[in-house]
C-alpha cells in the first residue's frame, strides 16, 4: 500500500509541497548463464515495488543492511538506472519511459554525491572541469564567459579556496574531495540531491563537518535529501523521516521520532538495538536482539514477509501472506510498518 493512500494527511502544506513520489518502483536485474549464447535463468529481485514521498525542504534517510537496495533506488530514482516499472514522479514530470533527452534535462533538478570522494572525481581533470563539466552538458545555466566565476562561487560556498581551481584530486584529502563533489552537485542549482551514503569514507571529525555543511545548504537553498547511509545515529541527526529497507522492500517509513524512538517492525527494532550504547549505566537496560540466519538472496526472496525467515515474532500467516506496508492503530504510532504482527518498542540506544 502507497505511503498516500493510507494517510493523506500527509500531503498538507505543514509537511510541504512534494517534489519526488514514488510508487511501485520495482528493479529487476536478469541472471543469465553462458557466454557466447546467454539465457536467462532468474532475475535479481533489487528494488521490488517502493513507495514513498520526498517534501521540499526535508530529508528522508534510507538505511539497511548492504545489498538491502539503498543504492539500486537512489539511482533508479535518479534516471541513472532504468526502472523496470512503477512511477517515478519529479516535480511533475514522470521518469519511467521517458526519452534520454528529455531525462537529461529533468536530471537537472536532481543530482547525486557519490560514496567514494575520489573514485568519483576524474584524476585527469582539475577542479575547475570537474565541477565546472555541468556547465558543459547544460550551457543554458551558464554562459561561458561566466563559468569560471560560478565554479570558484561553488568552491567557495562549500568551503575550499577558489584559489585551488587549478589543482587535481590527489592534491585535496577526502574530507575536501567530498567538497568537490558537493559543489558538483550544486552546480545546476538542483532541488534535490540524492546523498549516497557521503560521509561513510571520512573520518569521524571530517563527517561531522561534511554533515553542518549539507545542513547549512540545505537551509541555504531549499534542497531536499534523499540521504542513504549505515550510521544510523547519523541519519537520525540530518533526517526528517526515515525508511528502513529490507531485500528490496520498505518495511517501515515515519519520522525519526517515530523510527528511532518507537519502531514497530522487528527488523528495525533489531537494527537499533545494535547501536552500542556509550553511557554504562543505560547499558544493563538494553536488550540486543540477534537475528539468526543469513540475508535471503534477492534472486530468490521468501514468500510472504521477506524478513520471516529471521523474525522472531514469525508466525505461518507470515509465510502465507506479504504483509501491507501500512499504519497500525494498536501500536499507537504513526509510522507506517510491513508487519503483520507490528508493536510498539521503546529501543534504548544512543543515535544521539
């Protein structure tokens, strides 16, 4: 069920004009055998049918275990992997099966900063080119005689010496190639940026500053985030809402209150008991839930509830019946959660 359909409410102006909806996206990669004659013998079921919305001027954080999907969506919603059905909506235009030209230009209005601050950054090119490089493939946002003045306006917005447009990647450490990347990202004046996961190669100290520098530009120009990570204490501070993913699925959407306070689906409340607790005396009250068992693979899912398989709440409806992505009266809460057995648990943890 859409995140919509079970509560319109959200989609009042208190929560903001909605700038990406998405609903059923589903991404399957097909497994094929042989070499020269290759036949199809599965599919990777990646994302299967996600639903939910971004509003202007938030951020929704997506976490979960590795090969969960996070990454798969994130470009699915960017255009820079084809869906292979549901509805991509950005800011009015839909995505799905839309023409490579007319994808390029709706790709101006969202763009992405990579994992790895120096993969992602041409080692041949300079700083200018790198960030300037958006200029080249929308010269409407830029005349030429201009450009060289917005790339060291970038530079300097996201703190780095416009000074340093003439040096190479090597030159700069990670904390301010992901500075780069940002100010990459901020060339084209998008509305939305897709964060994928930008602060999981720094050092702690660097990420606290890279993660004030993604706040202050987003109060700066109205961005919204779609912010995926594995910290989970650092989605909790940069996040409006967050979506837990499990195999593909979303299994439980709501604010960070909500989420991190009161989580209502197992698999949640797993991932948050694992937070190591700092404070000793609040360690004897906190009870780690082990999940047993190994991820299923996502070329062959369970049925039902894809998390059955390691719940400790499962029971057989669980693998009769896929559990609705939908809100429960009785947990008092008002996240929505894919379970059929969904409760309210007060987790202590320290995402701080």
């Amino acid at each position: 069920m859409s995140e919509t359909t079970d509560a319109p409410a959200e989609q009042t102006s208190a929560r903001g004009e909605v700038v990406l909806s998405v609903r059923d996206a589903v991404k399957h990669f097909p497994l094929t055998q042989g070499i020269v004659f290759q036949k199809t013998i599965g599919q990777v079921r990646a994302v299967d049918g996600v639903s939910l919305d971004l509003h202007r001027g938030q951020t929704l954080g997506l976490v979960g275990e590795s090969g969960c999907g996070k990454s798969t969506l994130a470009r699915v919603i960017m255009g820079l992997i084809r869906a292979t059905s549901g509805s991509i909506n950005l800011l009015g235009d839909e995505l799905v099966g839309m023409k490579e030209r007319d994808l390029r230009k709706a790709r101006r209005n969202v763009q992405i900063i990579f994992q790895d601050p120096y993969a992602s950054l041409d080692p041949r090119m300079t700083v200018g080119g790198i960030v300037g490089e958006p200029f080249l493939i929308h010269p409407e946002v830029a005349p030429k005689k201009d450009r060289r003045k917005r790339v060291e306006e970038l530079l300097d917005v996201v703190g780095l010496n416009p000074e340093h447009i003439n040096r190479y990647p090597h030159q700069f450490s990670g904390g301010q190639r992901q500075r780069i990347g940002i100010a990459r990202a901020l060339a084209l004046r998008p509305q939305i940026i897709v964060c994928d996961e930008p602060v999981s190669a720094l050092d702690v100290s660097v990420q606290a500053q890279v993660i004030n520098l993604l706040e202050r530009l987003q109060e700066e120009f109205n961005l919204s985030y779609v912010f995926v990570a594995h910290d989970l204490s650092v989605v909790r501070h940069i996040s409006d809402r967050v979506a837990v993913m499990y195999l593909g699925k979303i299994v439980e959407i709501g604010t960070e209150d909500e989420i991190y306070e009161h989580p209502t689906h197992p698999y949640t409340q797993a991932l948050l008991s694992a937070v190591p607790v700092p404070d000793p005396e609040l360690r004897g009250h906190r009870e780690q839930i082990v999940l047993e068992g190994e991820v299923p693979s996502p070329a062959n899912p369970p049925s039902g509830c894809r998390f059955r398989t390691r719940c400790f709440l499962a029971q057989d409806i669980c693998a009769q019946e896929e559990p609705p992505l939908v809100r429960h009266a009785d947990t008092g809460t008002g996240q929505l959660s894919a379970c059929h057995f969904a409760k309210q648990l007060d987790v202590v943890h320290a995402t701080r």
